[in-house]
C-alpha cells in the first residue's frame, strides 16, 4: 500500500531523515519506534505533505505523495492522528467528527446556503458515518459534549474517531497512548486492534512504549538520528544490539 523509497529531508542543513526506505502492506502495522528526535515526526510529515523531502519517493497505492497538498493527501485515504491533538475544543465530540469528513461533502455552495433536499439528505449521510464511529470507539455519552471539557484519555479516543471518519486506507498514529495510564494504554491498544482486524485499516504506529508497541505491531522499523538502523518482527528488533545502544546507551544488563 505504502512504499517509503529512500527519502532525505533537511533544515538549514540538519539532516532529518537520511535514506529512509519503507514498504507497508496493506492490513499491516508497522511501528516506527526510535529515541526523541530519530526522525519520526518527520517521517509522518513527509508522507502526509506537510513536508516535501529534498530526495526520495513516497507512493501510496502506486501514486506519487511527494509534491502533493496535504488536502490532496487526505482525499486520497490517508488519515493522521496528532499526537497533541487537532480537534476544535468548543464543538461537541460529534461536529468534530463531522469536520473529519469536510472532503468527502459533495454538495456546492448554493445548496449549502438554500439547505434544499440534497444537502439534507448528504447531511443525514455524514451524520449517520459519524454515529456508527462513535458507536466503535464508544463515546455515545459524550457526543454532544464539547470536547474542552472532556478528560484526557477521551479526548485522545475522539482523536482517534475524528480520523476514523474521515474513511482511510490509512491511518498513520503519532503516539496515541502518549500521556495515558495503564487502563487508558490497553483500551487504546484494543481499538488499534479492532480498527486492523474489524476494519481492515492499514496503520503506522508512532510510540516510545516498547512494550506497548512489541504486543500490537506485526513489524517494527527503528530510526536513530534520522536513519533505518533496524527492521524486522518485534521479536528481532528487540534482540538487536543497535536498537539497544540507540535505546540504551549499550546497557543491555
């Protein structure tokens, strides 16, 4: 689905990323794991178009994302979730949905305006997508309630949800358990894993939780100031001595 082909990306001459390759299948999780400022921020941001790599190809689904709007990038069936969170803290849980799915509204604006019976019928449509997210992540008390004064831990599963609807193929997740505890961590794993095995919904996986990452993804990649230094299962990954040094400061004991 993804094909992640030897991407470099710099700032004022920093090197962000350096030759990083990728290939994810469709259905697959992969996990992208490495100490703060490996690169993997940017990663997502390049094959999200926020930033255009200087070198290197990213194709989904055999088309071309380098060079592309990020609007254009979404249309196409790619979905992110922030990990500092981009929803709109005074609309209720529901309309944030429903602005996760603004590019899938076909209507124009005359009957935007006029409100006739297409626009009506459109609206029910969204609404109905929406409701059948809410009912997945389970947030039916809270979907009028404005997401502000929710807590933390839901906030991140209405994240989670405002992606879902916008319909992706894929769904890239930049550390969705981060600031969650323990409850808070497996709940978010189990709907990782009902998106994969329910939905069928490719995802990339962002986290510094080993563990919580070894138990969820079929494939591990890990960058360390801004290369691939490792990839392969969870298993492999976690024996290799590289990934140790780059976690660990080499102190395997």
């Amino acid at each position: 689905m993804l094909e992640v082909k030897d991407i470099e990306l710099s700032f004022s001459g920093v090197k962000a990323i350096q030759g990083v390759s990728l290939s994810v299948p469709k259905g697959h999780l992969l996990s992208v794991i490495g100490p703060n400022g490996a690169g993997k921020t940017s990663l997502f941001n390049c094959i999200s178009a926020v930033y255009r790599p200087q070198k290197g190809s990213i194709l989904f689904e055999g088309t071309e994302l380098v060079g592309q709007k990020p609007y254009d990038v979404a249309a196409m069936g790619v979905a992110r979730m922030f990990q500092n969170l981009g929803l709109f803290p005074m609309m209720t849980v529901l309309d944030n949905l429903l602005v996760g799915r603004h590019h899938l509204y076909k209507t124009h604006f005359w009957n935007d305006l006029l409100f006739n019976r297409h626009t009506r019928q459109e609206e029910i449509a969204h609404r109905r997508r929406c409701e059948d997210v809410i009912d997945f992540m389970h947030l039916e008390k809270y979907r009028k309630t404005p997401v502000a004064i929710l807590p933390y831990g839901v906030r991140k599963r209405v994240e989670l949800a405002r992606a879902l609807s916008m319909e992706p193929k894929l769904l890239l997740l930049d550390e969705p358990a981060a600031g969650l505890n323990q409850e808070e961590t497996e709940l978010m794993a189990r709907y990782m894993l009902d998106i994969k095995d329910e939905l069928g919904i490719t995802q990339i996986l962002i986290d510094h939780d080993l563990h919580f990452v070894m138990d969820l993804a079929d494939s591990v990649a890990v960058l360390d100031f801004g290369k691939k230094i490792a990839e392969g299962s969870p298993t492999e990954v976690g024996r290799n001595p590289a990934v140790v040094e780059a976690y660990l400061g080499g102190a395997a004991e």
